[in-house]
C-alpha cells in the first residue's frame, strides 16, 4: 500500500474534498504513477455532479500526466523513471480494439465509468473502505495513480507535463476528430463551434493540415482571441445571424463543422452552417438533438458521433506530439 492524497467527491454534486487515502501496487499489468499535472475537463464536473450515489465516494480526474514509479511484473511498454500521460481504458482484444479503434472497445464502461475495474475492485481505500476511481482507467485527482499499461504512453521528458496531461482526453477527442475521422482536405472549410480545450485542439489541427477558412465560434470574447491567435481566419459570437455569417465566409457553407459544446441548438444550427454533402461532428456531452430530416437528406449531410477523437493514444498522441514540434 501507498498513502496517497486524493480530491474526493463524497455524494453526487459534492464538492472535492483532499483526503488521504491508501493505493494498492500494481497488479502484473499495472503501472503506479506519480501525477505532476491534470487537468479539468469539463466531463469531470459533469460526471461528479449525476454520479451514481452508490459509485461515491469517488475520484475523479482523467487528464494526468506523471512519472512511473512502478510497473507490474507483465508491463512491457514504460519502465520506472519514464514520463507518461494517462488516457483512457479499454481491453485491447475485441474487435474495435483490434481494428485500431480503441473508443469503442466493448469493455468500454466497465474499464471507465463504472467506478472500479472491470473485474470489479478499486485499487484505493479511504478509511478502511473502498474508495471508488478507475475514472477512464485512471482518477487522476490524486497524487499517484495506478493505470492499465493500455492506458499509459510514454511522452518525451522536456514535454512540459501541462502540456501532456491533456493530449490523452481534450487534445486527442479535438485533434483526432479531424485528423482521424474528418481527414479534411487542403483548403476545406471547417469551422468549430466551442473554443474550449477539444475545440482549440480541433482548430489547431485544422490548420496544421491547411485546411481554409477555420471558423471558431465562441462567445467569450478571449477564446475568440486566442482562437485567432492559433491561426482561425475568424471568430464569431454565436448569435442570431451566425449560420448566415458562417456561410458567407465559407463561400455557401462548410465542409466541416465539429460541435463541441453539446448544445442541441448549436447541432441543430450547425447543420444549416453546411454546404451540400458537408459533414458534421458531435463531439459534446449533452442530451437528445432533433433534426430536420428533409434538410438533411437534401443536403446529403453526413453526422458523425465522435468520442475520444476515434483515436488510439498509443500511436496518436505521439503523432500530436510531433505536430507541435514542427
């Protein structure tokens, strides 16, 4: 056992509190890492606040990055002493796994959102009793983790560790939805509706492969800023005359929307902010969206659900990595 310091939410909607806790080594393909940095996205806030009651008390955090400690007697991909970020889990067997796209693994819940491993137990105790964590293979909001080697990928050490904690969840959903899924072409319109961490990482990308016009849409006027300061051609406030604004740059509407905010009225005016045969990527947390089904079979749009950037963070992140070094 290790003792370890954790922020804990001990009931639905409650507050994080820092207790001190117990962590189990890891098992044979278990890492033990020591976070340096998380980062809060806003799926940790989200989840902590409709969490199931008998999932509590728990810990949340799924944006590490660290240093491992320790790995179990079967790990073979990081060694002690190597720099990580953490991402989430699946099972690397099933047949999504397999095919390379590990969000989607069957075991997907069970290794993620169900407040333990899949087999059931959590590796932390809080006062004698199990402390609830595994949050996407990881519960970061502590001082040492243990993670599935799937789960762990090696960055490089000058990688400032800010920087690496969020690649494994904001910057691979932003980035791999357009690299991954979209795969733009060269001077294709794209615009992105939400200038948070999984929209700037989606825009980045977008001019990373030259695509023209980058569109941010956002209504705090400093992401609309730094938006344009990441190479978007322009930023908008989302009002009325938006969808009427966004064509008119585009030329007659976007090739590409990706939605981030999980606003149902964004998704719905992202559809008429599409060209004929434009696509559309949702990628927020939100509820049921209704559509208007003539508009979309005439315009011959294509809907994507995206999660996770429909990437596998082992050979992706790298690839992120390397973007921002060029």
């Amino acid at each position: 056992m290790r003792r370890v310091r954790a922020a804990v939410s001990g009931a639905p909607g409650a507050p994080f509190t820092l207790r001190d806790a117990d962590l189990e080594e890891p098992r044979p393909r278990e890492v033990l890492v020591r976070m340096t940095a998380a980062g809060i996205c806003h799926t940790d806030l989200a989840m902590r606040d409709t969490w199931p009651r008998h999932l509590t008390p728990m810990v949340f955090g799924h944006e590490g990055a660290g240093r491992v400690e320790a790995v179990g007697s079967r790990v073979t991909g990081v060694a002690p002493g190597d720099h990580v970020c953490l991402t989430f889990a699946s099972c690397g067997e099933c047949a999504q796994c397999a095919a390379g796209h590990p969000a989607y693994c069957r075991a997907s819940r069970a290794r993620n959102l169900s407040g333990g491993r899949d087999d059931g137990s959590t590796p932390l105790i809080l006062d004698g009793a199990p402390l609830h964590g595994c949050f996407f293979g990881q519960s970061s909001f502590a001082t040492y983790a243990v993670v599935h080697e799937r789960g762990v990928v090696g960055v490089p050490s000058a990688l400032p560790a800010a920087v690496a904690a969020p690649l494994g969840c904001s910057g691979q959903t932003g980035a791999g939805t357009v690299l991954n899924r979209l795969r733009p072409e060269p001077g294709s319109s794209l615009v992105v509706l939400g200038a948070g961490g999984v929209g700037l990482s989606a825009l980045m990308a977008a001019v990373a492969v030259g695509c023209g016009p980058v569109v941010a849409v956002d209504p705090v006027a400093s992401r609309r800023a730094l938006a344009i300061g990441l190479g978007a051609t322009a930023a908008l406030a989302p009002g009325d005359e938006l969808v009427a604004a966004v064509r008119e740059l585009t030329g007659g509407g976007a090739h590409h929307v990706v939605e981030t905010t999980g606003r149902p009225e964004m998704a719905r005016r992202a559809v008429g902010a599409l060209r004929p045969r434009g696509e559309l990527a949702l990628l927020g947390l939100g509820g049921e969206v209704t559509f208007d089904v003539m508009a979309l079979l005439a315009g011959g749009v294509r809907v994507h659900g995206v999660l996770e950037g429909d990437s596998d963070p082992g050979r992706f992140v790298p690839e992120l990595i390397a973007l921002r070094e060029r």
